[in-house]
C-alpha cells in the first residue's frame, strides 16, 4: 500500500522509490495525474540520479493538444512491494504518476487539505 496526502493545491501527492544509481531505492515525491496515460513523468535532474538507460523518444500529447516529442528511459521502481521495470518519460516541471503505473490498483482520495491518498494493489 502507497500512501500519501492532498496538499494546499488540492494535489494527491505520493512518494515512490525509484532504483538510484548506488543501487538503493530512493524516494521521488509525484503527483497523481489521470489525465497522463503513461508511468512517470519525471524532470533531467531526478532521471540523473537513477538507475536508468535511456531509450527512444515518445511520441506524447499535451493537454492543450500540442504534440511533442519527450526523452525516454527504462527505469525502475518499487511498485507494491516489488520492482517493476518501467518506462520514464523526461520533462520539465513536476514529477507526475500516471494511470498506467496505476493499472491494477484502487486509489482511494479524500479530498480536502492534508486528506489521505491510498493506493492498493487489486487483486492478482
């Protein structure tokens, strides 16, 4: 189970362990973002400190329609216990978790200020 809280912004934010470069999993705090289809979203100076090799570049939409072209690395991350291998997306601006990550998991948000973020594994 992944927890977190609602910020002042309304964010649900949650910190993730990403496998780092000295081999240790190390925490990133992300937003939770349904409107991104893919894993993480993360900026150059977090993707520098992981554990990750880089591979082609992602064909991506932005909310405003435009589309772009983003980095890519293979990544990974403890994802309910256990290391999944990934896909990270490289941009700038916050980091963000998306709906794909969150495939086979309930999230559960109280929102208000500092209300509880859940995440469980459903059913395998």
């Amino acid at each position: 189970m992944i927890r977190g809280k609602i910020n002042q912004r309304g964010q649900a934010r949650v910190v993730i362990e990403m496998l780092g470069r000295n081999g240790q999993f190390q925490p990133t705090e992300v937003v939770l973002d349904t409107g991104f289809g893919g894993n993480i979203l993360l900026p150059p100076n977090i993707i520098q400190g992981l554990e990750a090799i880089r591979s082609a570049e992602v064909d991506a939409r932005l909310a405003s329609g435009q589309e772009i072209q983003l980095p890519s690395w293979r990544g990974t991350v403890l994802w309910h216990g256990r290391p999944r291998s990934i896909l990270v997306l490289q941009a700038d601006g916050e980091p963000l978790l998306g709906m794909n990550l969150l495939r086979g998991s309930r999230v559960t948000l109280d929102v208000q200020p500092d209300g509880d973020v859940v995440i469980e594994e459903l059913g395998r």
